[in-house]
C-alpha cells in the first residue's frame, strides 16, 4: 500500500475523550504525525483525502488482551491474519498475550515477534513477557532482558500460579524495578470448571468454577501488593463481588487497574443455550447480577478498560462437547461496535464509551511502561496518526465467514451490531479501508 505523506480527514465528528475534544472538524496530518485539528492552514494541500461525513473521527484503539498465536503458527500465517483483523477492527494498538508455543519468555523470542509485526506495518503490538519460565509457576525469567527488549509487563496469562511465595517474590522483583505485574485472579484449586458455578451449570451437568475463585485470588494479591508495594493489573474480571473488591482497593491506594472482557459486559450463563461451545470461556460467563455490575464498574470508572480478549481457536479446537473444546473466542473486529451498542443499550456517555477502548488502556499501558503512554489512545496536534474512522449509523450481522481473523467463533455469531469500520491509519497511512 502505497504511504500517503499529507492526508487530510474532514467532516467527521473528533472525540478524543482525552483531552475533552469532541466537535466537528477536520484532521490534517504530514509524515504521520497530527499537524492540525479543525484549524487547517488554507496552503495545506492533501495527497489523499477521506470523507467522514456523518462518521466519528477517533484514536485508534487500544485492546490490552489479544493472542496473535506466534510464536507458534509461522505455518499458518497467523500473525498477518490477526493484524489485519485488527484493522478492520480499528484496533493500532494491542497488547499481546505471552502464552505462545514456545512462550514468550526469552529476548529472542519477543525480538523476533516485534520484528515481524513491524514489517507488517499495521497495528503496534506491545509483548507482555512470561512471568515465569514456560508458564509453569517455578522460576522466574529474566525480566530485565525481556524489558530491554521491548516487553512492557509480566504476565502468566491464562496459566493459574499456584505457589503464592512464587507470586510474592514476582511482585517484589518486579516492584524493586518498576515493573508491573498483569494476573487473571482466578485461584489455582477452585478456577478448573468449565462454567460459572450456579443453577444452570448444575443443570447441565458442567463442572463450576465459583464466584469466591476470583475473590480469594484477589485477596491474596492484594495482600502481596500491600506488602511489596507492586503495581498490578487485574485482567478481565468477572464478578459482582470482584467489582466490589477493586474499588475498595483503588480506595485504599494500591496501585491497581483492571479490565473486562466484551463477553462478560454483554453475555450471561445463559448464552451457553445448549452447550454452544462458542460461549466457552476464560473467565466463564457468570449471571445477569454479574454483567450489570460490571457495567456498572466500568461506567464508574472502577474497570478501566475494556478488551476483546480476542483468542483465535481452529474449528477441530471448538467443534468438540463443551467441556473439552478450547475456551476462547475471536473479538478484534467486535471491538468497537460492542463498546457502542454497550452506550447505546445502557446509557453511559459516547466519550465514556469511547474513552473505555482508547484513553483508558492507554493509561493502563502508560503506567505498565512506568510513563504516561502518550503514543497511544489520544488524539493530538504532533502525536502520532493512529485513528479510526467509525460510521454509527452503519450496521452488520456478524458472520463467521466474513470475519478477517482466522479465528471463527463467537458468541456474538448471528449478531447485529451497531457501526462499521471505515478506514483505520496508522502513522498516518490508511492500514484499512471497508469495502
């Protein structure tokens, strides 16, 4: 694709919740960077322009959970297919999950993922490292080296840590450098269902992974956090009762943020129906108390962020009995248009909404890098040109063959969801444009 230098954006409606921006008026950018918003110079002659009438003008978004699955599927071209869904999506900047095949967990291995992302040039990809070595709860990497090389926090993904003097010594380490540590609290004994405890998992014969699995794994990493004064994030929280826990925590000072998943703010247990693998989840979908909580902790400002969660899982992976598929479902492209249609359905603000998927893990990403992270998630004159055009009025039916990953499932098939994609820059350089 062909790098436009001078591109001008015009007729949109610009929402940077950021820095409060949310008028009508035109972008100018050169070299992708944001020389002008609304004030156009009259000499400023553009080598392309794109028509966002009747079209929101954003940042480009910001996902803090994504697998891209390489290391690990080279074969298959996963990375390629993974960053163009993340264009479509409009997500420019994700942060992508350690648990490949071999796991991220040594400098060669994040330095060959950068690299590769880079050559794509389409969104910025931001490597957790391993907290421990493989995974596997015993040994902690070198997390000097792994930040050296560009890992921006230390994470055991999906894999329970079940040795709490393990967990404490992270923390402690992590915190003597700065470093911040991401966990899924879910207790390494009581999180190994398949379902959300409670009637309808008892009903369908399916193993329950209880409220209390999160609340004892958040107490006891806030008992550590206490004690080793360690920054964390708590990744997709699921519960009522966690909401309650991280508010009392951020009263209190830890240094603590968190996020939620697409999945648990608009589904419940329900959405199982009748064993529909598709709705196989980590964290599983709790009941309707749970999602209203949620949605109200990240209305509030409890939950910093929302994330797609976005887990490519093959067709042989999800095509087996529910308790034995894959947890996982595709969410880069979902993105956007269930952060809108969560405004729409519950009321909060447009720039909430908005702010929830670009300034809000922005944050969380800036305070990981123990800096605020200006690059990304704000819409500024001199700052880079990542951006989303969205067309609210648009809307479409999620269907697995027309999804750009190659991750087919969700629980959202047969969906539809309000807005479209239009175009998505990144640096300046239109990355994606709908057909």
């Amino acid at each position: 694709m062909n790098k436009q230098t001078r591109v001008l954006i015009y007729g949109g409606r610009v929402i940077d919740p950021a820095s409060g921006i949310d008028e009508k008026a035109d972008i100018a950018l050169i070299n992708g960077a944001v020389v002008a918003i609304k004030n156009i110079a009259n000499d400023f002659q553009p080598e392309r322009t794109i028509d966002a009438t009747g079209c929101l003008v954003l940042p480009g978004l910001v996902d803090l959970a994504v697998r891209l699955r390489e290391p690990g599927n080279e074969h298959a071209r996963m990375l390629e297919s993974e960053m163009a869904a993340a264009m479509a999506g409009g997500v420019t900047s994700l942060v992508c999950q350690p648990d490949t095949d071999p796991v991220l967990d040594e400098p060669g291995l994040v330095e060959m993922l950068r690299f590769r992302a880079e050559k794509l040039e389409q969104a910025r990809v931001y490597p957790l490292g391993a907290l421990t070595r493989g995974l596997k709860g015993d040994t902690l990497t070198e997390m000097v080296m792994l930040t050296d090389v560009g890992c921006v926090a230390f994470s055991q993904a999906e894999v329970m840590l079940g040795n709490t003097q393990v967990m404490q010594r992270a923390m402690q380490y992590a915190s003597t450098f700065g470093y911040a540590v991401w966990l899924r609290p879910q207790d390494y004994f009581l999180g190994k269902g398949v379902a959300a405890s409670g009637p309808l998992a008892t009903r369908m014969g399916l193993s329950g992974v209880p409220v209390m699995a999160e609340t004892i794994a958040m107490h006891t990493i806030f008992e550590l956090m206490r004690s080793t004064g360690a920054r964390v994030h708590l990744c997709r929280i699921s519960s009522a009762a966690g909401v309650d826990l991280v508010r009392q925590a951020k009263a209190d000072g830890l240094k603590l943020t968190c996020d939620v998943s697409i999945n648990s703010l608009h589904l419940t247990d329900t959405d199982i129906g009748f064993f529909d693998s598709r709705a196989r989840l980590n964290p599983p979908l709790r009941q309707q108390r749970d999602r209203d909580a949620l949605r109200a902790g990240l209305a509030d400002g409890t939950i910093d962020a929302l994330v797609s969660d976005h887990t490519p899982v093959d067709e042989d992976a999800k095509t087996l009995p529910f308790a034995e598929s894959e947890p996982g479902a595709t969410g880069l492209e979902l993105l956007l248009s269930l952060a809108y249609k969560w405004h729409q359905d519950s009321g909060v603000s447009l720039a909430r909404a908005i702010s929830v998927v670009t300034d809000g893990p922005a944050h969380v990403l800036g305070a990981s890098m123990g800096a605020r992270q200006g690059r990304t998630g704000h819409l500024q004159v001199g700052g880079l040109g990542d951006i989303c055009v969205f067309d609210p009025q648009a809307s479409w039916t999620v269907q697995a063959d027309a999804l750009v990953s190659q991750g087919k499932h969700t629980p959202f098939s047969g969906y539809e969801l309000p807005g479209r994609v239009r175009y998505t820059l990144v640096g300046g350089r239109v990355a994606y444009q709908a057909a």
